[in-house]
C-alpha cells in the first residue's frame, strides 16, 4: 500500500442560485470544523499543506472544497453559453449552501485573497452561523491595477497569463517548489474563471462602508496579510482592522498572497496561534 | 547592469526556449537613459541607447535607476520584487502596445529579471 496522505476527496451535488453544481471537497481531521476558500482563479488543493499537519488536525476538521467553475467541480449545467462572473451574493450563497449540505455546526471559516473578503461579508451578515472568521490577504476596500480582459482573449494563453500576474504575488523568500505548485494551480483555471472571480474581488466585494458594523463579540475576525502581497497589502489589511472593532491583525513577514500554499512552514506559525484562540472560544 | 543583458538571457536556454515566438524590439527606461532591446526568436541581438527621438519600440517598461537597482538585488524589498508589483505600487509604468508583452508576460518578466545580482 502506498503511504496516503490523511486527506479525503469527494464528490455531492447541492443546489446555488436555483442550479444544481457538483461539488469536489477535500477534509483532513477531527475536531471543530474549519472551512477553507481558495483564492481567485485557483482551488482547494492550495490548503493541503494544512490538512497534512497534525499541529491543526489533531483538533480541526479541516474542509476545503472547490468553487463551481473551479477545480475539479463542475460549473452549472448550461455554462458553455455564459460568462462566468462571481458576486457578493452568489459567493455568500454558495458557502452557506457549502456549509448547509454538509450539516456543519457553526464552523470556523477561513479564506485567503477573494476567500479573505467574503468571509468578513460572512461575519457582518451572518455572525451566528460562524465561530470565527479568518482572513487571509483579505480586505474590505481593494485597487485593482491591471485590466481583467488580458485574463480572456484568444490571442492569450489564459492559464499561463494568469499565472504570470500572479507570479509577482508570491514572495521571493518562499520556497521554489511550492511557489510553482501555486502557480500550477492557476495555470490549469478554465477560461474565464480567473477574470470572472476578481469582478467580486476587486468590482463587486467593496465594504468598507459597512465593515465597521461587523460584531467581533458574535463572529470574531482575524486577518493576516503577508508582508510582499502587492494586492492586499498589509497597509489595506491594517485600514480593515482598524475599521472592524475587536479584530485582531498580524503581518507575516517574508510572506506573499497565497501563505498556505506558498510557504506552509512560515504559515503555520502564523496560523497556529490564532487557530488555538479559535479553538479556545468554543471550549 | 543592462550592458549584461544579452548574455545573461541567451546563456539561459530554457528562457530563450520560452521566447522562442518573440521577435520585436521594446524600449527599457532606465532613469534617464532609455536603451531599445532588440530579441529575435527569443535571443536578445541587440541593446542599444536611445539617441534619436523617434527611435522606439513596441512597448515601453520604465522606472527610476534606484528602483531597477533594488529589483536586482538578490533579494528585493517588497514592491521592488516583481515588475507588476512595481506597477502596482506605482513605481513603474508600462505604454505602448501590450498584447507582446501579455502574451509572453513570464519570458518578459524573466528578462528584466535576468540582471538579478546573484549571491
């Protein structure tokens, strides 16, 4: 027999919007639950360094699954005739289908990037369906700096013009090897899917005109940002806090956008602490 | 620095592999100093100073000496570590026709690269 990793793959279909979608998700561990949200354009397979950690396992049950449209599950039924484009709402609805199909109990959520934002959405509209967001390279107000159709044209290659946008995104400390699984990653996204995440990651998912109403006593919020991220700077990770009272902040040093998957030994002692307080709440 | 160029790039078989479509001159802005890179089937053939005004390129890369000068640096600070993280911190800019540049964005991004100061 081969030496398997503790990490469990499968497939259900759930209902979102009105629509059926296959879903692939991948959990590792026991204990209380915590759902992880990959990044733009990419899929859960960038959480597996955690899922294969006993530090976290051992008292998590850590579930990453993939967005429609991402990874290995499936986009609706008809989406050949579409363009893909991620909302606020439909984000929202997608996870709390997620979370609703998979009879959690108030899991813990935590999402990196486009996964970062939508879980603050989560704690300000639903702060009892949750015990704890976490944020990673999330913020609640982003600047985009390139033009999305680059993402989507024939005349480029859309995997690999994606992950050279984001190549600049992972810190040059990280270790090679994981910074170019990360990039894989982004290589093998469907057309489209790329360009169509970052409308809610840099049109749609602005809130920073609300994110002061968050209630850290329900839901609480950490965010941690990496110290080379170019997108969600440290500087816009910290104006979040600053507006969502009772949060709690750490820039990683040396770090970039994609912590988990980029440099899963640096992340874990980032990670570690905060996923103790978590723990911790719920006792 | 820049005067390294061609050997740096057409010593690295495997980044002339992955420009083996290109074949166009761009303008590189080195503080005052601007220099037309000429590559050929991903080979740089020529770099040469701007002494004409209407000699140019098909797009233009440009930031300060001091901000190409730390991009080099084997390890760079943080905004200085990739060129669209220059972009993004807006301390480089980008004119001209793009779609050369998008279409083999990590050959370029590897070419201006190619100065990094090794240790």
């Amino acid at each position: 027999m081969p030496e398997y990793e503790p990490i469990v793959g499968r497939y259900f279909t759930m209902e979102v919007a009105g629509e059926a979608v296959r879903i692939y998700v991948e959990e590792a561990g026991e204990g209380v639950p915590l759902v992880c949200l990959h990044t733009a354009g990419s899929d859960g397979r960038q959480f597996r360094h955690l899922m294969c950690d006993p530090g976290v396992t051992d008292h998590f049950r850590v579930i990453a699954f993939d967005l429609p449209w991402h990874g290995k599950s499936n986009p609706p039924v008809g989406w050949e005739d579409r363009e893909y484009e991620l909302t606020t709402d439909l984000y929202k609805q997608t996870i709390r289908a997620f979370c609703a199909a998979m009879d959690l109990d108030r899991p813990a959520i935590m999402g990196c990037s486009m996964g970062g934002r939508i879980v603050m959405h989560l704690a300000l509209d639903h702060p009892d369906e949750f015990r704890a967001a976490i944020a990673l390279e999330g913020a609640d107000r982003m600047a985009g700096f390139y033009g999305l159709d680059w993402l989507h044209r024939p005349d480029i290659n859309g995997g690999e013009i994606a992950a050279a946008f984001v190549s600049g995104q992972v810190a040059p400390q990280s270790p090679d090897e994981y910074r170019w699984e990360t990039l894989w990653g982004y290589m093998q996204g469907g057309p489209s899917v790329f360009k169509g995440d970052l409308h809610f990651y840099w049109v749609d998912g602005h809130f920073d005109d609300r994110s002061s109403s968050i209630d850290t006593s329900r839901c609480p919020v950490y965010l941690l940002s990496g110290e080379y991220d170019c997108s969600c700077t440290p500087e816009r990770m910290l104006a979040t806090a600053d507006r969502i009272k009772g949060s709690k902040a750490t820039v990683m040093p040396s770090m970039g956008h994609f912590p988990m998957a980029e440099n899963p030994a640096e992340f874990r002692r980032h990670i570690l602490p905060v996923l103790d307080e978590v723990r911790d709440q719920g006792a | 620095m820049i005067e390294m160029l061609s050997e740096r790039v057409n010593g690295n078989a495997d980044l002339v592999r992955r420009g083996r479509y290109v074949s166009l001159t761009f303008l590189w802005g080195l503080g005052d100093d601007d220099y037309l890179v000429d590559i050929r089937d991903g080979r740089v053939e020529g770099v040469a100073k701007r002494t004409l005004a209407m000699e140019t390129g098909h797009f233009t890369v440009r930031a300060t000496a001091d901000v190409w000068e730390e991009f080099w640096q084997p390890m760079p600070k943080r905004d200085h570590h990739d060129f669209f993280s220059m972009l993004s911190a807006g301390i480089a800019q980008v004119d001209g026709d793009l779609l050369p540049l998008m279409q083999n964005l990590r050959y370029f991004k590897d070419v201006l690269a190619s100065l990094r100061k090794r240790n």
